[in-house]
C-alpha cells in the first residue's frame, strides 16, 4: 500500500534508472514511488522563489496559483501513477519479459517542453527529460524498449521517472511503428468486443447491457490510452488526417506546421482542426487555435502573438501571418511533407493533447 515516504533523489541520471529497473525487478511500488519529489518540497520551492524580473514573477505567480498542478508530480496526490507501475509490470510479464533477470542496454532521454498551465514550473525544475530505456532480457536475449517521462533534475538530485509503456524494440523507430501496431489492435478488439456486446443485448434487458459495453469499454480504454493521462482519455474528437507542412516563413526563416483534421458530430467529414507549428529558432511546437473564415481559409492562433491565414491547395499551403503587436505581416508557403515516421507522428499528437514535447526529432 502507498504511504508517506521521504523521496529518495538520485545523484544522476543513470542511478535514477537503474533504481527505477530495481523497482520494477522487486515488484516494489514503494520504492518506486519514493522516487518522484513530494508535492511539498516543490509547493515550497516555488513558494521561495524569488527574482526581480517582471516576466519571471508573472510566470512562477502561475504556479503559486495553481498548486494543484504540482501535486500531479507526487503519487500520493496522482494515483495513476502507482496504477501505470502496476500495469506496465503486469504487460511486461504477458510479454515474456524476465523482470528480475534485467540488463540495462541504453537510455536516451532528451528535453521536455511545459504545456501552459505548468508555465512557471522551470523556475523550480530547470530540468524536464522524457525518452526511453532499452533494457536487454538475459533470459531470452530479447531487447525491450521503455516509454518514460516526468524526470526531473533540480538541486543537483534527480527525481520521478514515470513509466508509460513497453513494448519489444530495438530501437525509437521500431518501438513507434509496434506501438501503432498495438493500438490497431486493441482498438479492434475493443469494437468486436462491443458488437459482442450488442448482439447479447437483444436477449437481454437494455439497461444491464448497456451496463455491459461501459465496463468493457471503460477497460479497454484504459489499456489503450496508457501513455496518456487521465484527462486525455476522454478525447471527444476522432482523427481523420494528418499533415505535416514544411517551408518558409517570411521567405527565409524554416518552419514546421502540422494539422488534425477531426470528425464530429457535423454532417460533414471534416467538422473541426487542431494544429501547431515551430520556427528553426525554437526548441518548442506552439500549440494554435484552428479556425475558419467564410472564404475558406483556416486561421491558426497563437495566443497573445499573432494569426496565420492560409490557404490549402493540394500538397501547397500559402497564406500570411500577422502580428498582434505591431500589425506587421509576413508570408507563409510549405509543402507537405509526403513520408512523416510514426515516431514523429506520436509525437506531435501528444504535444496537441497536453502531453510531451519533443521538440526536434
């Protein structure tokens, strides 16, 4: 059972994953989760915050404002973080996967970008890293990539490391082409399931069917949304189209710009957008706000900086991008990017729904 525990920091990297692989070996979520920093330690961090900067008093005010979102980061207060130990365990046993008979092949990990509401948080935590760890059976000889996010480095400790899949890889590029694999089939799955459902409901009372398809969909949800916290998972909009633009802003300045077409519930196909896009010169994607003008054109907003209207011809997108500040107006012309690997692809989706950002592949 989880209780209070006085959170055991790391000197580095490699002794966070290496305890993390300890853990996971002894089955011990105690353990694990003295790892990740107490919601206490960080409410007093930014609480002891100090700096003269506007900016940087706006910002970390953010935070003081808003403890809940730190409270994310400490198993006592995020249960979910406990039950994805409990889960990713329990998978890597169904896949053959030797937990005590582990050794560490490699680990990448690399930079992580906030979502808005934790804006601030880098005043407290000035390192954020999220990757994976490649772990070798030796057992089977058979090597094992582990999804990981939420480490942190501040005060010269590191903490946290929580884990969010595994699947049988040998590398980034083939753990995201199994991982689209596996949610193509639980995804089936679950719909056969729910036509199972529906087929028994015809010698049964609607009530306790529908009773029936909620439990088992609430199941298997929860086994295909393992990447992705809690409030991801209610996503109310399906995906139809990707795509991924690149070129030029103001005829010099590389861009990336990628779009989501969704379905809902309009009678057309395409019933609404999500984007983002980053510039050469930044580390991060900015997630925008996607609209449509009644000529047609999609309007891609970011907050508090400026517009982009374009125009979508084919594989050609053109438009201009105007600043709210001084009005000036810059153009816009990319090409879709025709093959986008599935890692990146992953990447940019979680980025649009509140979760890591890669920055750079």
């Amino acid at each position: 059972m989880l209780c209070s525990f006085a959170t055991a920091q790391q000197k580095n990297e490699e002794a966070l994953v290496n305890k993390i692989l300890q853990s996971f070996a002894t089955q011990d979520d105690s353990a694990y989760a003295k790892l990740f920093p107490k919601f206490d330690e960080l409410w007093k961090l930014a609480m002891n915050y100090n700096d003269t900067g506007i900016i940087d008093r706006r910002r970390i005010a953010n935070i003081r404002s808003n403890p809940q979102q730190l409270q994310q980061f400490d198993p006592e207060y995020n249960k979910s973080i406990i039950r994805d130990f409990k889960f990713i365990h329990q998978k890597g046993i169904d896949s053959g996967l030797h937990w005590r008979d582990l050794l560490l092949a490699r680990y990448e990990l690399e930079k992580s970008s906030l979502p808005r509401e934790l804006i601030g948080f880098e005043k407290i935590v000035p390192y954020r890293l999220q990757g994976y760890i490649f772990v070798q059976d030796l057992l089977t000889r058979k090597i094992f990539c582990i999804s990981i996010k939420d480490v942190h480095g501040f005060n010269n400790q590191w903490f946290g490391g929580r884990i969010v899949n595994i699947l049988e890889a040998e590398s980034i590029e083939e753990y995201y082409d199994k991982l689209a694999k596996e949610r193509k089939v639980l995804k089936d799955v679950l719909i056969a399931q729910l036509y199972a459902m529906m087929d028994t409901a015809g010698q049964a009372e609607d009530s306790a069917a529908l009773a029936a398809v909620k439990v088992t969909t609430a199941n298997n949800t929860l086994k295909m949304d393992v990447e992705e916290d809690d409030e991801k998972k209610h996503a109310a909009s399906e995906v139809v189209d990707r795509k991924l633009y690149t070129g030029l802003f103001d005829n010099e300045i590389k861009m990336e710009l990628y779009i989501r077409s969704l379905k809902g519930k309009c009678p057309q196909q395409v019933c609404g957008w999500d984007a983002l896009y980053k510039f050469e010169d930044m580390d991060d994607y900015v997630i925008l706000d996607v609209t449509k003008s009644a000529d047609g054109k999609l309007v891609l907003t970011e907050e508090d900086m400026g517009v982009m209207e374009i125009t979508i011809k084919g594989d050609k997108v053109s438009g201009e991008w105007s600043s709210f500040k001084d009005k000036t107006t810059v153009d816009v012309e990319l090409t879709e990017k025709k093959e986008v690997k599935n890692r990146k692809l992953f990447m940019l989706d979680d980025i649009l729904e509140g979760g890591m950002n890669f920055g750079d592949e």
